[in-house]
C-alpha cells in the first residue's frame, strides 16, 4: 500500500560520526547528495579541495578515506 503523503519518499539517514559518514560514502553505501547534506550538518563547507575529492569519487571510485581525512583535517574538523 502506497501512502499519499510525500514525505513518505524521503530517504533519512541517521546521524553518525564525520568518520562513518565518509567511509560510508566512499564504500558507495551513501549517494553524494546525502553525503553532502551530512556534511553539512557536521559544519563541513564544501571548499573546492573537497569538492574536487568528491567529483573524482563520482567519476572513477578512486579517493580513499584517507584523502578526505587529510582535507577535513586541514579544513580544521578535528573530530576526524
């Protein structure tokens, strides 16, 4: 049985840690738009270092935690 109320649709994601939030986006179990809103949430700016992490993830499965690690810690998220 379907529900009429959209809100039904919407994914939500639990909130966890900066760190699981990443290793679960690069094992490919988080989409990049809610990889994004939970960075979001933990205050994470989408500087163009980190976009462009993202973009090469998107494209080719290719960045590794470690690489996101190094930019956030850089960015001044400790609780990495």
């Amino acid at each position: 049985m379907k529900s009429s109320d959209s809100s039904a649709c919407e994914t939500v994601y639990p909130a966890t840690s900066l760190p699981s939030v990443v290793r679960e986006y690069v094992s490919g179990s988080l989409p990049t738009h809610a990889f994004v809103d939970r960075l979001s949430k933990h205050g994470v700016t989408i500087v163009p270092e980190l976009e462009q992490l993202i973009r090469r993830h998107e494209a080719d499965n290719s960045v590794k935690f470690a690489d996101f690690a190094r930019v956030l810690l850089w960015m001044g998220v400790y609780n990495m």
